[in-house]
C-alpha cells in the first residue's frame, strides 16, 4: 500500500483533547501529524468557556483544600451514573470499565495538568467567582461532593488572568508549532486503513481537493475530533428527545462513529452530551451560529412551559436544567417541557444587558417577543410559534396559558419577597447564588438590593413590557 504521508502518531481534530495527545506523544520523541476536517483549527474548543473540570489539582492544594480521592469518586458516581450508585459497593455500583474511567480520571487529570504546565504548553489559572471564592461545582450540595470548591481551571492569559477557549487554542497551537507538528487542515479523515493481520496501521484521508489520500500511522492513530451534534440523523436515533443544534463546530458530524463502527468497534453512551439550552428561532436560521443559553441572568426572570408553569430552578446548571426538555406526557403524547419561554421584565432587561442572551440597550434582536401586558405577550409568542409550526410539530400555547402564566408570576413574586421558592429552591444553594446569579452588567447600581432575602430572585414587575425568548434543548457536543 502506497502513502502519502507517514508519522508514527496521527491524530484526528484540533481541538483541546486532540493537542493534548498530540503534544503527549511529540515530547515524548514521537513524529506527529494532526489532521483537521475544518477550515480552522481549534474545534469546538475555539467556541467554549474553555474550562475544564480538574479533581486534586495544585491550585487546591496550594489553598489548602482537600479534595479526597474517595469522595470525590462518590461524587463522580452518584452525579454520573445515579441509576447505578451504590456507596457499599467497591466500585460504587458502576462497571469495571465507567468505574475505572473515572478513577483513572481522579488519579491522572492534575497530572496532566501539570505536565502540560511544566512543558511549556498550557499555563492553568483556578476560576474565582465574583464573590471572591474559588468556584463551586454544578452540584456543590450532593452529600457526597463534601462542599469541594476549586476544581474549576482555565488558561491564563499574558495578563496573567482567565482566558477563555480562544486562549487555550492559542497556548496548545504555539506549542504544537515549536515541536514541529504539522497540522494540516481541509483533511477530514474518511476510513480507518488496517494489515492482514487487522492492525490499525493509518488513515485514507479526503483532502482539500477532495482526492483520497492515504497516510500511515507507525504506531497509533488517536481520535480527538468530537461527537455528531451536526448529523441530523444521528441526532435523531440516539438523543433522548428533541434537540434544536449546538455550539459545536460545524465539522462535529459523527465521522468517527461511522469509520469505528466500519471495524467493529463497540459503541457506548451514544444518548449521551453536555447540554444546553438553546435559543430555537435563531438556532433554525443559522444552524452553525453559536445560540445557547448557558445562564439566565437577573433576578426577574423565570421559564415557564407551554401551560404557563415553571418547570424547573431557572439557576440551575445548563446541562442539567436541559434535561427537563425531555419529559414526556403519557396522557398527550407529547413532549410537554419540548419548548419553554423565558419570561422578564424591563428591569432584568436593562440590568443584565449584554450578557446573552440580552441585546444590548438599543439593539434589535428578532428572538426577543415583546408585549406590554402578560395577554400582550401571550399573543406574541403564538404568532412567533405558528411560524415555527412546520419545524415543531405544531408545538402551540395550551389555552390556558395567558391565566397560568399570571398565577405563575404572582406566586413565584411572593417567593421572591420572603426569599424562598417553595417549588424549585432557588437560591438555596452556592452554585444558585455564585456561578449562575452575578451582578448586574450596568455599573453603578444598588445591587443584591437592600433588605433582599434570596438576590437570586426578584418581583416581576406589576407593569410591562415584559419579554420572551423561545428555547430548546440543545447541546454543547454530544458524547
């Protein structure tokens, strides 16, 4: 078999998990070439946060935090795989390969960190959020989790503070270029090549021109390159419930599910994803754009079904708070939590403005309904969901909407003013009142407000406009 290109590693995408292999395996004396399906390097990991979730890391050690490796195995467990956990267990309930997954990553993530530190190629810095606090995690208040804060790093930037995804490109990708490691991209990787003997032994590769090419790997070939949020079809057979898109690189198409499954490979946790909500109007008009709705900001603000009801605390976490997209009504046969609407005043509006998904202050933005009284509003978000109609299923308003959406407001305005949500328990825990409610983006203002009882929520007020977004479930990548 004749190849174009030969190296001893070759390793598929750009990405944060892709550079890190690829990294790994040039320090230690491998030649390496990346292969990118896209235009641009950096994958997904160019459009995130760029955080990553680090257990027993030395910026906790350093504060003398103890993240103790059985407790947070628990919490892995228990968060992961709740159908199966169970603490008497030596494996916790989980399988030999999940349980060893997660040990594994306990034992080895700060490693890598570290190693990636001390080459020289990626310099970590702990998030603190605005309280001051090293950050806490999505479920700080699990019994299991023991209140571990600090887990939570991101690059840091020249300034010496928090860089995002961009950044942690841009360290891995000089890195990359001081080894040496080509990446080529426009080369995205068709079919896994294997001997008589059915050892991997490369990669036929579609080149920009679109010819094939064949190119040999001497001792592995590595897979960084992402999960199938832009295949429609796999979207559809293997995701829980309905989904609108992603934030994913538009690339992210499943190519590998395709070319393992071509040799047998075993697939596994296909529902899976790290999800989030999504803005559903904007996300259909331009599925490739980035449309999800990590946090709602302010404290005036809810999410309510299509009866008009909350179905959820609206600070919770995205992924988790995505999930509630996918109950199913037995009695109607529909997915009634299938598309939610968040409902705001004017003063959440202005408050929290810039910070998605709130436009700026004098800038138009077609997904935002408007009405100046709650029947106002009510007649907006029909007239938005009836053009909608061909792409939802005829997902409509119940009729009593308008009526239920106004109990809703006035009683979750009377948990606001005594400061608890006897529903949800918003603002009963950390994550609530440190990661997911900030301060306003308008400086200058008097806020949490004197003499509130819970800053995680607010009245609504009793005078409009009031305002609506339309969201779905959607993903960051799937798994």
């Amino acid at each position: 078999m004749k190849f174009d290109e030969v190296a001893d590693i070759l390793v598929v995408g750009s990405g944060a998990a892709a550079f890190s292999a690829a990294l790994t395996a040039s320090i230690r004396g491998g030649k390496v070439l990346m292969l990118e399906k896209g235009p641009i390097i950096g994958g997904t990991t160019l459009r995130s946060g760029g955080g990553y979730w680090i257990p027993n890391n030395r910026f906790q050690k350093e504060l003398g935090i103890i993240d103790a490796k059985e407790d947070a195995l628990r919490y892995m467990a228990r968060y992961s795989y709740p159908q199966l956990y169970n603490p008497e267990d030596s494996r916790l309930g989980l399988p030999e390969n999940e349980f060893a997954l997660i040990e594994t990553y306990y034992d080895r993530a700060a490693e890598a960190i570290d190693f990636l530190a001390d080459c020289g190629a990626l310099q970590s810095i702990q998030e603190i959020n605005w309280t001051g606090k090293p950050q806490v995690d999505y479920m700080d208040h699990l019994p299991e989790n023991k209140a571990v804060r600090g887990r939570v790093l991101y690059a840091r930037n020249a300034d010496g503070k928090q860089g995002f995804g961009g950044e942690l490109i841009r360290q891995l990708k000089a890195k990359a270029g001081k080894q040496g490691i080509k990446v080529l991209t426009n080369h995205r990787a068709s079919k896994i090549l294997r001997n008589s003997m059915e050892e991997v032994i490369g990669l036929e590769v579609i080149g920009p021109d679109q010819k094939n090419l064949k190119f040999r790997a001497n001792r592995a070939v590595i897979f960084g390159s992402g999960g199938y949020t832009h295949n429609s079809e796999l979207m559809l057979h293997f995701q829980p419930g309905p989904s609108f898109g992603g934030c994913a690189a538009p690339t992210n198409s499943g190519d590998f599910i395709k070319m393992a499954g071509a040799i047998g490979a075993k697939l596994g946790n296909m529902v899976g994803a790290f999800r989030a909500e999504i803005i559903v109007e904007e996300a259909l008009a331009d599925p490739d754009g980035v449309h999800n709705v990590f946090y709602i900001p302010g404290d005036s603000v809810i999410e309510v079904n299509r009866y008009g009801r909350r179905i959820m605390n609206e600070k919770r976490n995205y992924n988790d708070r995505t999930m509630t997209h996918f109950v199913w009504d037995p009695q109607r046969a529909e997915w009634s939590n299938m598309l939610v609407f968040m409902i705001f005043d004017q003063r959440t509006a202005t408050l929290w403005q810039g910070f998605p998904p709130y436009p700026v202050k004098g800038v138009d933005a077609s997904y935002i309904i408007t009405g100046d009284s709650w029947g106002e509003l009510t007649l907006a978000i029909t007239q938005h969901l009836s053009k909608l109609a061909s792409k939802t299923g005829g997902f409509s308003l119940d009729p009593g909407f308008e009526d239920n959406l106004k109990h809703t407001v006035s009683r979750f305005n009377e948990f606001a003013r005594t400061g608890q949500d006897k529903d949800f328990g918003r603002g009963d825990y950390n994550y609530d009142r440190e990661w997911t409610t900030f301060p306003p983006t308008v400086p200058g203002v008097e806020w949490p407000p004197a003499g509130s009882l819970n800053y995680t929520m607010y009245p609504l007020s009793d005078q409009g406009p009031y305002y609506a977004i339309i969201l779905g479930a959607g993903t960051l990548d799937t798994n």
